[in-house]
C-alpha cells in the first residue's frame, strides 16, 4: 500500500515535470526569430508565406489558447512535420528512437558491467599503486570529449588495425544493425568509456562512504572478512546511490549517442537531431527535445522504482 | 554525543583550557598545497590562461587572412605546430582558439553558479510550496539535456561567446541549484540559526551572516566543476558545428575542423586541441577535488 | 576476583598497551602503557571522559583499530593473540571468541538486511551449518535477548525496530557464539534510560548464566555501579585506578577518580538528605507574580492527514520570575518542542503561549522583537550551536548587533567582560569555536545567550553533549550567573539528577504531555504517578550499594506488579 502510494507519487510528479518541459518547448517555439511560423515554415519563408499561414494556423490568437492548442496536437501524437524530410515529425522520431535507445542501452549495459567491478576494486585496494593508475585513468577519461575518444578509436582501429569499420551498421530495422555486431564494437565502445569513466568513480566514492559506515565494523566484528564484506554488504547498498546517478546520467547519456551517432553515422535519433540542426529543421528539433526529455523523465522515474526495490526503507515508509 | 563523535569532532581543537595556536586559514592552505594533483591543476590553469592570453603577444601569427598557399603544413621553424586547412598558424591558432575556450568556460561556470546559489538558496530557504515549485522548475530542465537545448538555440541565433555564455550559464546552473537548496536546508536548521531566529533575529541578518558565508565554499567547488563542465560543453557544441563562427574559433571548434584531415595523417590538427581540453578539464577537475578537500565539503 | 581465577587463562589480558594514531597534525597517543586483565565470567567496567582512550582499549582487542592507528605491547584473547591492528587473521576471532556490542544501534546493523540474515552470518561465519539452521539458531537467540514473536521478526529490517529492540539484535549477534569476551562499548548511551536500564538487565542475565567475561566501556558512573564487579580507570591514555566496584566507587584512591565522582550529579531519592547544590530553593517559588513564561493549553502538531503527529497535546505550565521549571523526559516526549514553541520557533496549533505576559505573535513586529532581546538561548549541541565561520567576538556580540547600536569598543567591552563570568579566559575572544573544547564552545553559547542580559533563558540539553567533570562546571557557572542576573529559566533534559539540582519546579513530560509537575523536591522524590517513578528507578546512581538495593526493590515491585 505504502509502495503504490510513493509510486504514484513519483508518477504525477514526473507527469508535472513532463507538462513543465512542453510550456519550455513551446516557448522556444515562440522565441524563434519571426516566431513558429518561420520556424515551421523554414527560414527561407517570405514575409507573405508566413502571413497566411499566421492566419490559417490561428497564431493571432493569445498565447495560452495556442499553448493549450499545440498541447491538443501533442496528445494526439501530432509533432508537426518536417519541412525538409516533408514527413511527420512523429512518424521519423518512431522510425529512430528504438535504434537510438538500442545503441544506448548496449553502451549502458557494458559500461556498467565493467564500472561497477572496477570501482569496487578500486575501493578494495584503495590508495594502493594499481588504484591510483585506475583513478588517474578514469580521471583522464572524464575529461576527454566522447568524439575525441571516438576519433582517436577510429583511427587506431580502422586506420592503423583495420580490425573494424569505421561507420556504424546501417538498416531499416533493429535487426539490420544486430545483424552486423562487428560494426556495432566501436561506436558502443565509445559511448562505454564515458560509462566506465564516470561510473567506477562513483562507484568507488559509494563503496568508500558505506565502507566507513558503523555496520560494516560490527560485520567485521562477527569475524566477516573484507572481501565478503564487500559481497554480502556493501554492494548493494552502493547500489542504491549508483541507481540515482543513473536516473541523473540520462540527459548524459543521450548527449553521448548524439555525438557517437554523428560520428559513426549510427541511423538514430542523434543523428537526425544533428541533420535537422544543420538544415535548421525546427519541428524536428522541438519534436525531438520533447520525446527525449519525455524519455528522461521516464529513465528517472524507473530508476526511483528500482530504488523501491533494492532499499526497503522506501518501500516501507516515505 | 558519542565519545568517538567528540573525538572526532575535536579533530584540530583542543582539550579544555588548552590553546590551539594554528590558524584556520593556514590549515586550510596546508590542505590544499599537500594536495599535489591540485597544486599541478593550479599551475596547468595559469599556464593554460598566459598561453592562450599571452602568448599571441610573444608569438605572432595572422588569424585573420586565410592563405591556402600554406594550407596543410607540417610543424616546421616557421609553423611550429604546421598550419591547417586555410593557411593559419595552429599553434596561433591554439592561442586563440584557447581564449574562446577558456573565457566562456569561464564565464559561464561562474555565471551558472551565480544563478543555481540565488536559484537554491531562495528555494531552500523560502520552503513550502516555494520550494515545491521552484524545485520542479528545476527537475523539468533538468530533463532537458543541456547539449539539445544548446543546439537548438545555436540554430535559432547565431552564436558569438557572448551568447554562448549566456545560453550556458542559464542552462547548467540546475545542478548548483540543487546542491545550494540542500546546503541552504541544513544551515537553516542549524541551532545558531535557530538560537539567532529566537532571539529576533531577522531573515536578512540570518541570510547575510550565516547562511552566505556557509555555502560559499560549497559554491567555490562547484564553480571549479563548473567551468570544466562549461569547457567541455562548448567543445561538444563547436564539434557539432555550431560553435562561434569563423574566423573566430575555439578548441573544439578546431577539432570538427581537423576531422576531415584526421584521416590523412595530419596529426598536428587533431592532437593539441583535444589534449588542451582534456589538460585544462582535468585541471579544473583537479582544482575542484583540492578545494574540496580543503573546505571539507561535500558534492559531486 | 581472587588470585586463583586469574591462574586460568584469562578472557582478555592487555600488557603494556600503547597505541598512537597518525592525524593531520602529527602522532598523537591514545593508550599509553595500559594493562589490565578479566577473568572468564567477570564484568570489568573501563570508565573515563571522552579522549581518555577507553574506546581505543576496546577496538584493540577485538582487533578493529584504524589503519592510521600504531599498537605495541601484548593483547590476547582466550589465548589468542591479537596484535596486528585491522588483521585478517583475526577473522576466525572476531564473533567467536572475543564480540562487541556497539554505542549506536541506529547505525550498528545493515539497513538493506533482514535482522535474521545478519545474526545468521555471524553463526555461518564460524559453524558449518545449513542456513536453514543457521536461521533457526537466529529465532532462539532473538528470542533469548527479549524479543517477542521471534519467528515473525526476523524478517523485518532494522528500520521497523525500536532503538532498544536495534540493540538487542546487536547483542544477539554478540552471544551467537557464546564467546569467551564479551566487549560493550558504551552500549546504553544512545538508549533513554528506562530502556538502558532493560538493556542492563538483558546484559546482566546473559553474562550471569555463561563463562562470558564482559569488558564495559562507558562514561556513566551508575552503569558501572549497577552493572560492573570490577572498574578500571582511565584519564588521558593511562589506567589510573582499579579495583573492586564497591571499593573504587565508595572509596577512591587517585585524586582524578574523587574528581570524576564528585562531580557525576546525584539524583536524592530521600527527602531527609540536605541538597548541598540547590541553594536558593524556597525563596524563589514565592515570588511568583511575575510570570516570565506560560503556556496555555498549547498544543503542536506536524504534518497533516494520515501523517498527523501531535507533538504537544494541551501542555501548560507557568514559570516564575527569577525561578527555574525543569522540564524532563525521554526521546519524543515533547520536551524540545516546547523549548521551540516557548521561543516562537514553532506555531501552537492550539493555546497560547505568553512571554512576559503577552502573546508575541498578537504583537507588531517591532514590540515583539523587543520581548524576544529578553529571551536568552541555550541548546545542546556544542558543535552546532556556533557558527564555525564566525569568531568568538563575533558569536558573542552577535545579539547585540541585532539588538542595540554600540560602539565597536563598547561592544568589545561588553563581550569580554561576558566572558569573564562565565570564566573563559580573554584571550578565546579572537578564536574559532573548532579550536575550543565543548565545554569552553557551550560557555561560548552561555555568554552570547546572557549578553542582552535576559529575563528568560531556554536551556535545552545545555549540557547533554558534555564529559561530567566539564557539565559539573557549567552548571556551576549557570546557578552563579541566575543568582547575578536574576533570570527565569526553562531548564530541558533528559537527566533527572541535573534537573534535581537546578531547578525548583519540574514538570515530567511523556509523548507531548505533561504527566506530572510541581516542586523538585517532591515529584523527584515522591512522585505520584507511575511514570516518574519508572523513570526514577530507571536512572542508575552511582553508588553500587544503593543500586544494588534499588535494583531488588524494583525487581520485587516488578514480580508483585505482575
């Protein structure tokens, strides 16, 4: 009972959020030079053209009326249409968020798989020589741009090795790309080391807090040694402040798959984020600032639902 | 209290009746100069700053006329670091390159700091549905990543540094804001606070004495981390392409230009940028870690 | 203990310890040339102020020292030598031979694990069983340390118990094994006292009826009298005296011991002995006219619907000019919420609260921060009373800054002598709260608090946080300043002797009510409801023979009552 209370909680705060960040998109709608209707229209659009369609599309009228208008359309699924790719916004965006969020959970998922253990080593052998190679690593890896990485990824593995393509797998659907995993290795490897960067060391500060935390000297008093006190303890009490993070690192993460997509052609959102950006293509911009915002939104609200799960004290009281 | 709390909390104090004769400021010096990573962070900034400032000033380049005659050359006497796709110097071109760079970095860190500890504190302080609003405000564009927005506004106007400082001052100060709301929570029910509204005390004197001077190190910190994240943001958008125009450009802005040449073996196009960003990033980072040692706070 | 239990191997002997810790500053000694031994079955309480190195005794022995701390000399346990400071070979000892009860059970046990898994683990750790049996032992011990419906409990998370329930757990894991010592480390300080003195009950039981030798570690000389057969004192790293319980605490040798008893606060509980500390006991009671503080049927609440939560019900009580109402309780009795709703922190949802005879939230701003320059204010934590950016000068003068115009010289004046009353030395004026000790940071607060020269001071805890030998001095410093300034005051706390000796009037307070009040000499000694007097026999008092008496009245009272 307490649990679905928090949860539905968290929903109609997430549902605020959502509704808070359509009145930004709208408004960055309106803050185009020469207003929506340039911006849907494109920027070549003469002072007539944008006229008529002010007219036709009611934007004479006050602004909450069309505020509560683009909010009908967007209930109905209508994102507009793109005037370059002269397809529904929407339709496009169906087309390339699966691959978009292919790339970033695999990315995700192997990032993880070795930040965690490595920032639990890392605590486990702390201040010793091979924890401070791995956190000055880290450390250098935070600060390099993701297309640096990619970059240098390309030229060593492609140019010199020749071990990988240098694009990514290209194709219609999510079974066209699975079906090239070769191609699939430096793009995802790219966005991982970003993961592995910021995540060992989190994982690291995490493991260190609940290390010097009182219930791990009285494990340690019922004769537990370290290494199970890191299994049986303090791993999955790092993980729920890791879980947090993750719902904060999603915004992050969708940043990196722009990059990594644009770099390796990767068929995703990012990528059609980046040509509507060069064209500029403003309903697809808009059109894709909402459904990634949307899909933040929902990242963190499952990871507060995880939350639920690991610690029973959310789910108990709250 | 615990015994072992006192303990600890008496960590350079000093038994009753006693003198402790170091003085805070130098304590918190020693901290930080005992922090090596910190010390070279420091230096690597200053160095990084006359580089990008001074340096045009030692060695001379024209950044201005393109002169495809000497496009593409290898570092030589004349082109220390060669020249790239239109004839200009690259190391000139570091310099200036840095100054762009280095100011919004900078500028904008700061200015997202300013905005996230006004942002927070009143939030933190005010409390109640205050509190409620102006924190979900801050959950929506948290949603919003920075680097789309970014995009989008550079697309709408075409940006110079000073638009870029604006635009990302006022989209990354959502993280600080968090952290000052937190801070500003704590203070708010510390029992100085409580004994001060006690005795009358008024809002002011409670923000201006007690409050301010305690979230200042909290904001120090920050801004360190800041200006590093600002760093590496305006290279992101400069890579994308829609950094500041040329002829003007900046470290980023240089590596999406040296990606074509990349493949051609043109090292020298690709290599000083990037590890400028990361040198200086990290040294911020370091910066920033040394600081927080220093005043002992938490965050990040 | 005679010399022919001491023949057998001991349960804990320590020769010659010394042990220095590695800080920021430097090396500073903790331990220095300690030896002490206790026989299997005993009980030896370690008794010392904090930064006496007690603690640091305790965590040798079970081997848990920091890794910044450097041991020599010789400790063993049931034979087996514990010399590497945080070693692994220690892991076969640790919860089987030698276990510790910790100071707060809060924090002691996992928040992610069911209490069963973790006295299970500590049984795996040691025995080759199935974790079915394992699980089963954990049911037996749960319900060997007091804990109903045992089958039920151990699946709950540590959250869903009580603080006195936590530390039964942890003393469930400390008996698994039944090991040959027993470690407790202050392990009812975090406790209210009516569940101390359970927790000392459950102790006592458990260490009577095994060979389990137990080592006390704690600061609260009625622990010792209560609990302990044998004490050993320490003062700044070194033992200084030891000995039977009934010869240390009745007739102490070494100059520090006849200190450190003098001065832990004596509850009376006959009315024929003189009270030698409260001196102006009638004269203020009558001069009653003045009202400085009263509540009204005031009533507190926090929260709203389903998480409702009245933390004051209807309390009211008036005090006098000049006098001083003790106010008493344990966690959650409502105590400090009334020190809050008296300075107008907080809102009475009902009832009225009158500073001075006015209701300062009726009056205009301006009138009522002229009453509130009449309040001064004292609160428990040492650390956090003072703001550590602000100097000494500044905490002091800063109600004058908000309160009068002065001169910076006047103000200068005006501090320094405050200072000299509540006889700090000058020179702390230019220093920082973080390089004084507690006790000199409350006299800090104790200035500030005065310098508007106040008509009503709030003490709450004033004095919680700090050693004896250092409340005993700031009490003094408190009853000095009352008999000069003529302030009334609202004295809070928890400790029933403190409230006996500072205050004329006292009101008893349980879950946000007040259930009994009137003069200290009465409520305190003969009290007529139940609930004083479980707390009063609850309260352990220094002196092991009058315990000892104690402890059989309430045990027959207890058996009779049933």
């Amino acid at each position: 009972m307490e649990t679905f209370r928090f949860i539905l909680k968290r929903v109609g705060q997430s549902v605020v959020v959502v509704f808070l960040v359509t009145i930004v998109v709208f408004a960055l709608l309106h803050l185009l030079p020469g207003g929506p209707a340039r911006g849907i229209l494109g920027v070549q659009a003469t002072p007539e053209q944008i006229a008529a369609f002010k007219e036709k599309r009611g934007l004479d009228e006050p602004l909450v009326i069309q505020y509560l208008e683009y909010l009908g359309r967007l209930l109905q699924g209508d994102l507009g249409r793109s005037y370059v790719l002269n397809a529904p916004v929407a339709d496009l965006i169906i087309d390339r968020l699966p691959k978009t969020l292919l790339l970033s959970v695999l990315s995700a998922a192997v990032g993880l798989m070795i930040a965690l253990p490595l920032g639990i080593w890392q605590a486990y052998k702390r201040n010793r020589p091979s924890d401070y190679v791995l956190t000055s690593l880290s450390f250098v890896a935070y600060a390099t741009p993701v297309f640096f990485v990619g970059l240098i990824l390309i030229i060593v593995f492609t140019q010199w090795l020749s071990w990988f393509p240098p694009l990514a797998p290209r194709g219609d659907s999510i079974a066209d790309i699975l079906s090239d995993p070769q191609a699939l290795v430096l793009p995802v490897t790219t966005a991982a080391l970003g993961i592995i960067a910021l995540f060992s060391r989190y994982m690291r500060a995490s493991t260190l807090d609940n290390l010097s935390e009182d219930y791990v000297r009285t494990a340690a008093a019922k004769g537990t040694s370290e290494g199970q006190i890191l299994a049986r303890h303090v791993f999955r009490n790092s993980l729920t402040s890791i879980t947090t993070m993750l719902g904060y690192y999603i915004p992050v993460l969708f940043a990196g798959s722009l990059v990594v997509e644009q770099l390796f052609n990767y068929p995703g959102m990012g990528l059609l984020f980046w040509n509507a950006a060069q064209a500029p293509d403003f309903p697809v911009l808009l059109g894709c600032v909402l459904i990634i915002s949307i899909a933040t939104v929902i990242g963190s609200l499952l990871a507060d639902l995880v939350q639920v799960f690991i610690d029973p004290r959310v789910r108990h009281s709250s | 209290m615990s015994e072992a709390q006192i303990e600890v909390s008496r960590r350079g104090g000093a038994p009753d009746g006693m003198a402790a004769p170091v003085s805070n400021r130098m304590l918190m010096w020693k901290r930080f100069m005992r922090n090596k990573i910190a010390v070279v962070g420091a230096v690597v900034v200053v160095l990084a700053f006359a580089f990008a400032f001074l340096g045009p000033l030692i060695y001379q380049t024209d950044q201005v006329h393109v002169q495809l005659s000497a496009a593409n050359e290898a570092p030589s006497a004349n082109h220390w670091l060669g020249t790239d796709a239109v004839g200009f110097d690259q190391l000139g071109r570091m310099m200036v390159g840095g100054q762009v760079s280095l100011t919004i970095g900078l500028a904008a860190g700061v200015l997202a700091t300013v905005i996230g500890a006004l942002w927070g504190s009143v939030a933190g302080y005010t409390g109640g549905w205050v509190d409620a609003i102006m924190m979900r405000i801050v959950d929506s564009g948290i949603a919003i990543p920075a680097l789309f927005i970014l995009l989008v506004i550079s697309a709408i106007v075409s940006p110079n540094s000073l638009t870029m400082i604006l635009v990302i001052g006022c989209l990354a100060w959502l993280v600080p804001s968090r952290l000052v709301r937190a801070e500003t929570l704590t203070l708010k029910s510390r029992d100085y606070v409580l004994t001060l509204r006690g005795i009358g005390g008024g809002h002011w004197r409670v923000v201006s004495r007690h409050i301010v001077p305690n979230t200042i190190s909290t904001l120090v910190v920050n801004a360190t981390f800041q200006i590093a994240d600002a760093i590496l943001l305006v290279a992101y958008v400069s890579y994308l392409g829609m950094g500041v125009q040329a002829p003007a450009t900046d470290w980023g802005g240089m590596l999406s230009a040296g990606l074509s040449a990349a493949y051609s073996g043109f090292w020298w196009l690709i290599i000083p940028p990037g590890v400028a960003i990361i040198l200086v990033v990290c040294a911020f980072n370091a910066i920033g870690d040394g600081l927080r040692d220093m005043f002992d706070v938490k965050g990040r | 203990m005679t010399s022919t239990t001491l023949a057998t191997e001991a349960a804990l002997k320590i020769d010659d310890l010394n042990v220095a810790f590695t800080a920021e500053s430097g090396t500073v000694p903790a331990v220095e040339g300690v030896s002490l031994q206790v026989a299997p079955g005993e009980v030896l309480a370690l008794v010392g102020e904090s930064g006496s190195g007690k603690s640091t005794v305790a965590l040798t022995a079970m081997g848990l020292l920091p890794s910044n701390a450097q041991m020599t000399g010789n400790v063993s346990v049931a034979g087996s030598t514990i010399d590497v400071p945080d070693g692994r070979s220690l892991n076969k000892i640790r919860g089987r031979v030698v276990s510790m009860v910790f100071q707060e059970p809060a924090s002691a046990l996992n928040p992610l694990k069911r209490i069963g898994d973790q006295i299970a683990e500590v049984i795996t750790n040691h025995t080759d069983v199935p974790a079915r049996e394992a699980k089963a032992r954990a049911v037996t011990l749960l319900d060997r340390v007091g804990i109903a419906d045992p089958e039920q409990r151990i699946r709950d998370y540590p959250f869903q118990l009580s603080g006195g329930q936590r530390q039964r757990v942890v003393i469930a894991i400390a008996i698994a094994n039944d090991p040959a010592l027993l470690i407790a480390d202050e392990p009812t300080t975090a406790l209210d006292v009516t569940v101390q003195a359970e927790i000392l009950d459950l102790l006592r039981s458990l260490a009577s009826g095994t060979n389990t030798a137990v080592l006390l570690v704690t600061h609260n000389m009625g622990v010792v009298a209560d609990f302990a057969e044998r004490v050993a004192v320490m003062l700044k790293g070194e033992l200084v005296e030891s000995g039977q319980v009934n010869d240390v605490l009745l007739h102490p040798q070494h100059e520090y011991t006849r200190r450190l008893l003098k001065a832990v606060p004596r509850l009376r509980v006959t009315t024929d002995e003189p009270d030698p500390e409260n001196t102006n006991t009638e004269s203020a009671v009558s001069a009653s006219e003045h009202i400085a503080l009263e509540f009204e049927n005031v009533s507190v609440t926090y929260g709203r619907g389903r998480r409702r939560f009245e933390a004051l019900k209807s309390v009211s009580f008036q005090l006098p000019q000049s006098a001083t109402l003790g106010l008493v309780g344990e966690s959650g009795s409502g105590k400090s919420t009334t020190g809050r709703a008296a300075i107008g922190l907080l809102k009475p949802s009902a009832g009225s609260v009158r500073l001075f005879n006015r209701d300062l939230r009726s009056l205009p701003w301006r009138t009522r921060r002229k009453f509130q320059a009449q309040i001064g204010i004292v609160l428990q934590d040492p650390v956090a009373s003072l703001d550590p950016r602000m100097s000494v000068m500044d905490c002091v003068a800063e109600p004058l800054m908000t309160h009068r115009r002065l001169s910076g010289t006047e103000r200068r004046q005006k501090v320094a002598s405050l200072l000299d009353s509540v006889h700090l030395p000058a020179g702390v004026i230019r220093r920082f709260p973080h390089e004084l000790s507690g006790g000199q940071r409350q006299r800090v607060s104790m200035a500030r608090a005065l310098i508007l020269e106040p008509r009503l001071l709030i003490a709450d805890e004033a004095t919680s946080a700090l050693d004896v030998s250092v409340q005993a001095s700031v009490l003094s410093v408190l009853t000095e300043l009352q008999q000069t300034y003529g302030f009334a005051c609202l004295f809070i706390s928890h400790d029933l002797a403190v409230v006996q000796q500072m205050s004329q009037t006292v009101a008893v307070m349980r879950r946000g009510e007040i259930v009994e009040s009137g003069p200290t000499g009465s409520v305190l000694v003969n009290p007529e409801v139940e609930y004083t007097r479980e707390l009063l026999s609850a309260a352990p008092v220094p002196d092991p023979v009058v315990q000892k008496q104690r402890r059989r009245t309430v045990e027959v009272g207890g058996s009779v009552g049933q």
